[in-house]
C-alpha cells in the first residue's frame, strides 16, 4: 500500500516481544513507480481528500497482460471480485468466524482481503491496447440478474424439498443480497451475509467481439 507521502506500509516484529505494527518502508518500493500512474487516473479532488491511496503493481501488470493477449488473440476476460469503483484508500482487512476483527490480531487465524481497484483494471487495460473495450464495473447482483438468476431460482424452488428450498434461498442471498438475510432463524454466526454489492464484475473483450449480454 503506497502512501501519498512516497513510503509504503509495511508489518514489523517488534524486539520486545510477538507484537506487530504497521511502519513505513524507509526506501521506495514497487507500488511508488504505479502511485503516480494511479494518480493520473483520478481526479484531482478525489486525490486531494486521501492521506492514503492503495496501488496493486502485481493487478496493474497482470491486466496488461491480459488486455495485449485479447488484442492479439480475441475473447475475452470476466473478473469478479471484492472491490470499488474509484481510488481506494486503506481497505486491508480481517474476517473470522464472519465478523470483522483487527488485521493485527493472531495472525494466521483470520482471512486477509483488500478491495480490487475496478477503475485501475480499467484504464490499464484500455491503455495497453486499443483494441479491446472494458465493460463495467457492475454489482455482481446486476450481472447474475442480467443473466437471468432470478428466474433459474424461482423454476427451481418450484419443485424442491423444504431443505433444498433453504438451502436455495441461503445461497441467492449470499450472491444478489446486501447485509444480513432477513429471512434467517437460524444461529446468528450462521446468518447469510449478502455480497450482491460488494462484489464487482468487468469485462475486458476485444472490440470484434461486441459487448457482451450482462454489460448490454
């Protein structure tokens, strides 16, 4: 994570014991030579209000890899992550047992996830060629609707058993919701946690192909 002051944070063992703290790299590090590149894309009030801006060098160089092979070979690439639209400040964060806790606290017993950074997939993809065309973000709850999930689910709730019926409704939830199901009787560190929002899906396609359907 790169930092508007050209230092990226870093976790150190302290000598005094198992603790760990965030610091700052005393030297420049990969994500310096994407921060200012990060920067241009956005726009200049939108930098102003951050203390913090989070480059991925490893997502940017992968994207341009994956735009100049679908400029060169045709098709296309879906990506569906936990993510944003615009620049993103600070998103590291720990999940266990489905509650957020500290990212420093027992390392190794928690699931470490940041947001993806959808708007620079997409300029670096459209800069790495110009024959391809990005397609979204969108949620992933308006991309499975566009393909028709509400309908696959209403035909299949049609003839199942009450268990297959939970078990549907527990599972759309979880990909088109947002929150907390509020259908849920069960245990509370059970309850369904809809991603219908916080997941993102783009496209990148190279422009022969058209666009596809969820993006249309």
């Amino acid at each position: 994570m790169a930092s508007r002051g050209w230092s990226e944070k870093m976790v150190d063992i302290t000598e005094e014991g198992s603790s760990l703290r965030f610091v700052l790299s005393p030297q420049p590090t990969p994500a310096i030579l994407y921060l200012m590149q990060r920067c241009k894309w956005a726009a200049p009030e939108e930098v102003a209000k951050l203390q913090h801006i989070e480059v991925c060098p490893k997502g940017i160089e992968l994207t341009h890899s994956i735009a100049k092979r679908v400029s060169s070979d045709g098709g296309g690439a879906l990506i569906i992550d936990y993510g944003r639209k615009g620049i993103i400040s600070d998103s590291l964060q720990a999940i266990r047992k489905h509650k957020f806790v500290d990212v420093l606290d027992d390392p190794g017993s928690a699931d470490l996830s940041a947001f993806v950074d959808f708007d620079a997939i997409r300029h670096a993809a459209e800069e790495a060629s110009d024959e391809v065309s990005v397609h979204g973000p969108m949620t992933q709850s308006q991309f499975l609707g566009s393909l028709g999930i509400n309908f696959r689910v209403e035909g299949l709730l049609e003839n199942c058993t009450d268990e297959q019926a939970e078990s549907l409704r527990t599972g759309y939830w979880r990909l088109v919701g947002e929150g907390e199901a509020p259908f849920w009787e069960g245990p509370d560190d059970q309850t369904p946690i809809g991603m219908g929002t916080r997941y993102l899906a783009l496209a990148i396609v190279n422009k022969k192909q058209g666009v596809p359907v969820p993006f249309q």
